[in-house]
C-alpha cells in the first residue's frame, strides 16, 4: 500500500464510467460545483449550471466523452473525461474533472488527470486542453497547465460561465502509459 496525499492508493480505484453511473455523476457534479465555486460564480451561474447537469443534454455531453470515476469503497468521489477538440483535432480536450468536496486535497483529482491525460498521450495526442473556472486554476497549474486566455464557456442554451483556457503541452517522450 502506498500513500497518495494522505490516502492509500489501493483504497481508490479508477475506471471508465458507464451510462450505470450517470445520475451518480450528475450528483457529484453538482455538489462539487456548488461547494467549491461559490467565489467563482454568481448563484445565477450555478443555478444554470444546475440545471444544465440535470438535463438530458448532460448525459448526450457524457456518452461524447471518455469518462473516468475514481471510486473508494465503491462511492464515486471523482470524474475526469477527455476527448478529440472539435477545433483543430490535434489537441485533446480534457473536461468533467470534479472531486466531491469531502475528498479533496488527497490527491485524487491529481491521478484522474494523469489517467485522461495518460488515455489521451497513449492516442497520438501531446497538446491538451482545459477549461475550467478560475477559482480551479491553481490546480491545473501545479499539474503544467498554463493559463492561454479568460473566456466563456457556453454548456448549453442557457448555461455559460466564465472560465479560464488552459493549456499543456507533454513530449512523446514523456507519456507514460495508463494502468
């Protein structure tokens, strides 16, 4: 058994979330939004969120990705996806990374990023890409991410909010490959 920030990492496990797991993301998305982006986001921002991730569209957003669950004791406390950026086709877009807020700072954020970003590498892909709100910058920065712009990012017909662009680049001869 090895330590990860605090947490056994035999106690976690890291798989592909299925359409099973939905409504499990959907409440973990949005306990995760609404505790951790209060500073972030105005309560109109977070209602439409809200409402974004409980509609039909959010699991159309999911199937469109591949989507990982850190689970402990079988409890989903953690999601990262990633798929080809619909813009140039040479970047992957890594989104959904979200760790229930009685789980954070035990470094499981940190092993769903490496296992998308590890996915990702081991496809041919070494740019990626992030959007994320900017109270979860410095997250992404500690892991090589640089801030490229601010911006909006826009989930759905009546869901936008204001994000940070972030960028990282890996070499080919970096990539590790995923477990």
């Amino acid at each position: 058994m090895s330590a990860v920030g605090g947490m056994s990492r035999s106690v976690m496990t890291i798989r592909r979330i299925g359409m099973d797991d939905h409504s499990n993301i959907r409440y973990l998305h949005i306990k995760s939004m609404t505790a951790q982006s209060v500073d972030a986001l105005s309560e109109a921002e977070i209602a439409a969120f809200v409402a974004c991730v409980n509609s039909p569209a959010y699991s159309d957003c999911l199937m469109a990705e591949d989507v990982f669950g850190a689970f402990v004791d079988g409890q989903l406390v953690g999601t990262a996806s990633w798929h080809v950026n619909g813009d140039d086709g040479r970047t992957a877009r890594i989104s959904s990374v979200f760790v229930d807020p009685m789980f954070n700072r035990l470094g499981i954020g940190g092993h769903l990023l490496a296992e998308v970003e590890a996915r990702a590498s081991q496809s041919g892909f070494d740019h990626f890409g992030i959007s994320a709100t900017i109270n979860a910058v410095p997250f992404f920065e500690k892991l090589g991410y640089r801030e490229a712009s601010r911006g909006v990012k826009t989930l759905g017909p009546d869901c936008a909010l204001p994000v940070a662009f972030l960028r990282k680049t890996v070499s080919r001869l970096a990539r590790i490959p995923a477990a």
